[in-house]
C-alpha cells in the first residue's frame, strides 16, 4: 500500500482491521445482543421555516458515492455515466438537482464526488460540460482508498498478473471518513464555513438535496443522522438499524453481519422494521475532532466478504475483501440518530428491472431535476437474467421503455425483444419459447 502511495492513515485503517480479521473476527451481530429499533421520528413532521432551512443549506455539502463501476450490469466505468432518461445520466440529474438548489436558495451549495481509482478520470471528463459546478477552493471529488484483496487460504495479497489491477479493491464506503480526511477535503470544508455533509449513493436518485432536511438535521443538534424507511417483505437485503443491548445505541446490521441462525429473525420486517436507505448526516467539525481524538481510525465494525479475485471467474483464486460501511458510523458517536422517511428518498438502481422501471413512464424528472413516481405503486419487474442482466443485452433488446405506469407486474422469460411504443397495463407474463421473440411495436401486453 505505501509503494503504491496509499495514505498513512488508510494503511493505519487498514492495518486495524487485518488485525481483527487475523484474530477471527467476523464483525457478525447476533440478534441474542440487540434490540429492534423503536418508534422514531418521520421526516413528514418537519415544520421549519424557509428562512431556518436556507441558512442550513448555506452550510451544507452535498457528497455522492461514485466508485461504483456497475460491474453486475456488465459495466466497466462508472454507473453515473448510464443514461437513466433518453437524454439524461445519473450525473446529469445529480447535477440539475444541485444547480436547482443553489439557485432557488441562493447559496453555493457543494457537489462532491467519492470516486474510486476506476471511475475517476470518465467522472470529471462527463463533468467538464458543467463549467458552472465547481466552487472556488473547492475540486469536484476526492479519492477513494485502496486497499490489497487477500488471499483467502493464507491472508497474504494476491498475485494475479493476469490483470494486476485485480489485486486492488475499495475498502467499502466506511472509507468515506478516511478519504475526506487525507485529501484534505473535511479541512477545506471546514475553512470555508460548512458545517455539515449530506451523504448519499450516486444511484439512488431518490436522495435529491432537500432543504427541510437540511434545516431538520442543523435544527436537531445531533452529530450523525441516519435515515431510513420501512422495510417491506421485499427489502431482506441490505442494512438495517438496531440498539445494541449493552449501550443502547444505535447500530447498522449488514446482511454479512447476519449469522444463518439469526436469518428469519432479521429478516422479519414486523421486528426489525427500518432498512438503512445509506443516506446520512454528519457534523463536520464533530467529525474531524472524532478522527483526531482517535488517531484517524473510527473503529468500525469489520465486514469480510468472501469473492474471487477475478469477478468474473468463479474459478479464480478466492480472496477475502476487508470492507466496512459507511453507515455503521451511527454507533461511534454520542447523540446520534434516525429519521424515518418517505419511500421516494430511496429509488436505487442495481439491476436491469430498476433501470427499466427508472427509464419507463412509472417515472417522471421535474424542471428540479427531481425524480418522482407517477404512480402509488410501480410495477413488479422480473427480466430474465440470461438474456437481461447486462446493459449491452438490456439496451440490445429494449431500445426503448414500454409504458409501464398502468401495469402491475411484467414478467419476461425468454429471449424477447421490444419494439418502440408497447404498453403493459396489469400483470403481463412472455414465456420462454426457446427461440428469439419480438414484440411488435404498439403491442400491448397486460390482462386489463
């Protein structure tokens, strides 16, 4: 890591956790040592002045995570870079949600981007258009960390000279702290007067700056915030928020932080009934005295996860991935909290049937960039992954959304492909004949 210049500090973060993963520890949190969390908050009560919310925003930064390279859609660059609109990326409407802002509140709000060293250069190039984005003193992102992946028979760092870049991986969006701190951003911000961070994934298009948030989090006084929604029977996977029995704070449970015998339990959504939407909150200077106080290592909880080494290669030397998350920074400090809130906070795109569901007309961009649903429940999309998962075959065969703002559910097995103005309305199922299918354009497909 130092030869390939990797601050100090991430080696120091690093170097913490391979010591936890040397000893045996697996970061698992058994449902034996936590509580659900209770009643909290909802962000719909909110009641604060224009004035209160536009003096928060003058004193907020908007940070987005942009490491990802969207590899299980097929990608080899940064997700943001996919076009969610006929004419729009995810980065445009990051973009056209910020400048909104700044210009309805009048004040300079700062966009800032966590890159990853895969995902850098295709950014800033796609940003370049923006010539009125950037804030003087300020750069348009900072730089993720990297860290070795680790052979799983020995903990040793892997060779893998067929593609050496795939002996390096990110340290998970926990790194977030550590990156702000060593590329000097968490200081420069400071300087210039903001107080605090809105963090969110650059896929979830839900998460647009909101300033009665903004005031809503300035007005609590609290140093960290997380918000959250209500879990579903659909939302086992991912995080969800709990209260440690031993010190009554709040805690993030990772789905790898979930042992087999505790599986039903967690997955309960009438026990544990808030999933972590990854959108927080933090006081920058409580944030920089924090790294300060503990000699720039949080002390995060450690997530292994188990991969090969190649992604692409089941058969490829297993490795072990040292990873933490970047919301699991709600347990480190005294006073913080959570905020329930609405579903359309939360609108992230993983697969194909998001991005299907995003390009449709289930979905609408206001003139503030906003994404908003046209409809009370967005239909149940299941493409078949054989033909569907990746976005050369997704665009291959859906050169353009059908209408899906009257449907229920569309099921497609098979190899099927799409013509220009199809509209599904109710539940709609293509079964696999075997062979290629077309459907002709203006088909309509649903039972009602």
């Amino acid at each position: 890591m130092a030869d390939a210049d990797v601050p100090q500090r991430a080696i120091d973060v690093f170097s913490d956790f391979y010591a936890q993963l040397a000893q045996g520890v697996t970061g698992k949190i058994p449902e034996a040592d936590i509580e659900p969390l209770g009643d909290i908050d909802h962000a719909g009560a909110i009641q604060l002045s224009d004035e209160e919310c536009r003096e928060a925003a003058a004193t907020t930064a908007v940070i987005k995570l942009n490491g990802g390279l969207g590899t299980s859609m097929g990608m080899d660059r940064a997700k943001t870079l996919l076009p969610v609109r006929p004419d729009l990326t995810f980065l445009d409407i990051i973009v056209g949600q910020v400048r909104h802002q700044r210009e309805s509140l009048g004040v300079r709000l700062p966009l800032l981007l966590m890159d990853s060293f895969r995902t850098r250069d295709d950014t800033l190039e796609a940003l370049s258009a923006y010539d009125d984005l950037a804030i003087d003193g300020l750069p348009l992102d900072f730089l993720q960390n990297r860290e070795p992946k680790l052979r799983a028979d020995d903990l040793t760092p892997v060779d893998w000279p067929t593609d050496p870049s795939l002996e390096w991986c990110p340290p998970g969006h926990g790194d977030l702290y550590t990156a702000l701190e060593v590329s000097g951003i968490l200081d420069i911000l400071i300087e210039q007067g903001y107080r605090y961070a809105t963090v969110s994934n650059a896929d979830n298009l839900g998460a647009a700056p909101d300033p009665a948030m903004m005031g809503w989090f300035a007005a609590s006084g609290a140093p960290y915030a997380a918000e959250v929604c209500r879990r579903t029977p659909a939302d086992v996977k991912g995080g969800h928020l709990v209260v440690r029995k031993s010190d009554g704070r709040l805690v993030l449970r990772e789905t790898a932080q979930i042992s087999p015998e505790d599986g039903e339990a967690a997955d309960d959504p009438t026990r544990h009934r808030y999933f972590h939407t990854n959108n927080l909150w933090f006081d920058l200077q409580v944030m920089k005295a924090t790294l300060a106080a503990r000699d720039g290592i949080l002390g995060l909880p450690l997530i292994r996860n188990d991969k090969t080494v190649d992604p692409s290669d089941p058969s490829s030397t297993k490795v072990v991935q040292i990873e933490s998350a970047m919301g699991a920074a709600v347990e480190v400090f005294d006073g913080a909290v959570a905020i329930e809130v609405e579903r359309a906070r939360f609108l992230p795109v993983k697969t194909t049937n998001d991005l299907l569901l995003m390009r449709s007309d289930v979905y609408g961009v206001g003139a503030d960039f906003r994404v908003r649903a046209q409809v009370d429940e967005p239909a149940l999309i299941n493409l078949d992954r054989r033909f569907f998962s990746t976005i050369a075959d997704f665009d291959a065969r859906v050169p353009e959304a059908p209408s899906l703002v009257d449907a229920r559910s569309l099921t497609v097995r098979g190899d099927w492909r799409f013509g220009r103005g199809v509209v599904v309305s109710g539940d709609a199922v293509l079964e696999d004949t075997g062979a290629a299918e077309a459907v002709p354009p203006s088909t309509r497909l649903g039972d009602s």
